[in-house]
C-alpha cells in the first residue's frame, strides 16, 4: 500500500488498458481517474492537479506526446510516465525531451512499470523537499566543488567549518577517488588563510632523490644540476596551507627530515647553512589506515602523532548513496559543457544502474564513467544503452565467468539459489555486453523472450 494517496490520471484509448491499470494501481493503494483520449486527458488536467500522468503514445485523436506537452504547459509540476508499444529511442528521447520522467514499452511486466510509478513519485517528493530547504541549509552543503546533502557529508562540512578556524594539522583519511583534496581545499578556503597559497606535495609521485629538494628547496651547487638557487613548496606556502597527499607513501628517512619542519615549521634547504622559519597549516591525505602502517614500522609514530591532530574521515560511495545522484548530474552537467554536447538527464533505468553499482573507485569513477557516456552518447538524454558501464563491470563478470564449482563443497552446504543467481546474471551481463546493451538481440542470444529476460532483470536487480 503507497504511504501517501497519489493520485494517477490513466490516459489510453484502449478500455481492457485502462480498466488492468486502474486495478493494479487501485490495488498498490493509489487513486485512479483514467481518460480515454487525449482532449478528455486534457479537460481533467486542466480542472485537477495530478502527482502523476501514466499515458500512451498512441491515441485516437491526438498524439501522447501532444498530451505530455500541453499537460506540462498547463502544470509543468506534473510527472509523466509514457507507455506505448511502439516505442523507440527516438520516441523515448523526444518524450524525455519534452519533459517526460521516462517511458516504459508494451508490454510491460507489472511490477517493472510500478517500480517505475514508485520512482518517479519519489523524485517528485525528493524535489518538494529539496524545493523547502531553508537558506541555512543550502549554504552547508556547498563548500566549493564538492557536491552532496546526504548525513555523513554534513557532518563532515560542519567539521571543515570548526577546523577551519584553527592552526592544527588534519588528516584526510579515505579510500582513493573520495575527494580528500577538495576536503583539504575546503578547509583552506574556509580559513583566514583562503588568500593565501594552497599548495600541494604528492608525495607519493615525486623521486625519493628529489623529495628533500622539493620540500625544503635547495642552494646553488648543492648537488650536480642544482646550478641555481630553489625555493622549496614548504617555503613556498608561507602565510597559507601546504598539503601532503598520499603521505604514507613517504620513506622512512623522509619522514625523519620531515618530523622537526612539522613540529617547529622550521626546515633548512639542501646545502644551505641557515634554518628558516615558515607560518604554515599542515594538511595531509592517505588511502591507507597510518596506525596499521606505524605498527608495522613503515610510519613513525611521531611524526603520526603530529599530523593527525585532528582526522576526518570521508566515506566511501557505497556508503553514501545518497550523493550518487547529485555527483552524477554535477558531472553530466560538466562534462556536456566541456564535450559540447547537449546531455541533459539519465533515464530512471540509467538511474537503477548507477544505484545498482557499488563503485570501487568512489567519486573518481563515477567522474570517469559519466565523461565517457557523455562523450559515447549519440543523444541528448542517457539512456542504459548509453551509459558506458561494461568496463567497470568487466572485472566482476569475469570472476563468475571463470569460476570454479567445486562439488564438494555440498557435503559442507551451499547455498543453490545464490550459485545459480550468479550464474544467470553472469551470461546475462555478457550477452547485454555483446549486444551493446540491446535487449532485445541479447534476449535472442539467451533463447528468451524480451518479456522473459526483462523479468529475470528485474528479479536480479531489485530496487
């Protein structure tokens, strides 16, 4: 039963339609008006405010499409979902071009097209709600690039506003491609130093020879090559922040060196003979847990101590889910401005992939993947068929493909069902491969129906 009573307006020129549809969404606890043509679809719109217009492309005396567009004239808050046996991609992206949620082929499974309903009621709802946040709470949830509203990102953006008005050192802790630079940025320009230089050591992508030079600077004739005098990045940073990504990649007589420029921010450059003294904040990054690597002697405790006096610790993707649809329009917005493309949106099935991936790679791969289907994409709205998502899954898909079933794990119990689920979503992860993402040729590769295939998908990947 829906939480709320939505009401749907049904708009088919078939009665057996309409009478299946008014009962299945009746029964899910929704109130169903129907319509059987366009202009008595447009008569009620314009008398009654609808949460949701379930409509078909074809009707007798006028086009779907003509009812999606003048129904969004009439109310351009109305959500419409259009079905139509004779749909297209051409079809799909003139319909989401002018405005509709997305669109679902005849015939349909049920539950496919009240997943679909629930979906886009629960955008609808998620936008009312975005639509009602105060000034206070739109101005805590962006701190220069980074994007994203949900629990955990909160309380991190009231962290970065808390450190940001002190001198201590922090530790941006995560796994890689979550963003731990932007963290360190936000600080910085968050802080009273915001007009001073941000500047960044990779300390893991600079020569073990040449780290000490980089750090600290070097004199003229120091060492063969240095024929003139160099400032170092420490010296480089006075008055703002220096950051030092990757720092658990830094060797242990580096960290030495290290130890006193961070404690005092005093440091003397290679082959100089006097110290000099800097006013800097000290922000670091790893992917790796630093107490792991201090007990197994690769990081001195001290200089850990001195680094992480204050840590903050940025979840994974998987983990704040609800980001992924913000960070994934942030980028499709950026990179059809860079491309030149004219990319808008995601369909709701594009929608359910991206839900349905745990990206290993965070934030980082996300970005990546959106370039990619932006720079593939052939329209203006990603569609599954668009969304470039076999490389990142290729990994997984040949792991089960290359499996190993060992019967003799029956005598210690199994689970069936699972091994079986796995086996099924492998060939059908290879044959969407083989196919382009084409449901219809990869059903025909499986010997299904499309009826059939789309079935075992949803079953696979419920929401």
């Amino acid at each position: 039963m829906a939480e709320k009573q939505y009401s749907i307006l049904v708009v088919d020129d078939e009665l057996s339609m309409r009478e299946l549809l008014e009962y299945m969404l009746e029964k899910k606890g929704y109130r169903v008006i129907c319509a059987a043509n366009g202009k008595e679809a447009l008569s009620k719109v314009k008398k009654e405010h609808y949460d949701l217009l379930l409509c078909d492309i074809r009707l007798g005396d006028m086009t779907g499409l003509e009812v999606l567009k003048a129904s969004k004239k009439i109310n351009p808050h109305v959500t419409v979902i259009m079905i139509s046996a004779f749909a297209t991609t051409e079809t799909a992206v003139e319909a989401m071009n002018q405005g509709a949620f997305d669109y679902v082929p005849k015939p349909f499974e049920n539950k496919e097209l009240l997943q679909t309903i629930a979906n886009a009621l629960e955008r609808k709802t998620l936008e009312k709600e975005k639509h009602a946040l105060d000034n206070e709470l739109k101005e805590s949830v962006h701190f220069g690039k980074i994007v994203g509203n949900s629990p955990r990102m909160l309380h991190i953006y009231e962290m970065i506003r808390q450190v940001a008005r002190t001198r201590s050192s922090v530790l941006i802790t995560g796994e890689s491609g979550t963003g731990k630079e932007l963290i360190a940025k936000a600080i910085h320009e968050q802080s009273d130093r915001a007009d001073e230089p941000f500047v960044t050591i990779n300390c893991g992508g600079i020569p073990e020879t040449l780290l000490e030079s980089e750090f600290f600077g070097h004199r003229k004739g120091s060492f063969t090559g240095a024929s003139t005098d160099k400032q170092g990045l420490m010296e480089i940073a006075h008055k703002g922040t220096l950051f030092l990504d990757e720092v658990a990649e830094l060797s242990v007589p580096m960290q030495v060196k290290l130890l006193r420029a961070v404690q005092e921010r005093v440091f003397r450059p290679v082959g100089g003979t006097r110290d000099m003294s800097v006013d800097i904040r000290i922000i670091s990054a790893t992917n790796k847990k630093l107490e792991d690597e201090v007990i197994a002697g690769n990081f001195r405790e001290d200089l850990f101590y001195r680094l992480n006096v204050i840590e903050i610790k940025l979840p994974p993707l998987r983990e704040r889910k609800g980001d992924l649809l913000p960070l994934a329009q942030h980028f499709l917005e950026k990179y059809s401005q860079e491309l030149g493309k004219q990319v808008t949106k995601f369909s709701s099935y594009a929608i359910d992939l991206l839900k349905k991936y745990d990206f290993p790679g965070n934030i980082r791969e996300l970005e990546n993947l959106i370039e990619r289907s932006v720079a593939l994409s052939n329209t203006n709205i990603l569609l599954p068929d668009s969304l470039a998502m076999s490389i990142h899954k290729k990994r997984w898909i040949e792991g089960i493909r290359n499996r190993r079933f060992d019967l003799d794990e029956v005598s210690r119990g199994v689970s069936l069902d699972t091994i079986l689920e796995e086996i099924e979503r492998a060939y059908i992860e290879k044959a969407m491969e083989c196919t382009d993402g084409n449901k219809n040729k990869a059903a025909d590769l499986l010997g299904l129906s499309l009826r059939s295939f789309r079935y075992r998908i949803d079953k696979l990947n419920p929401n």
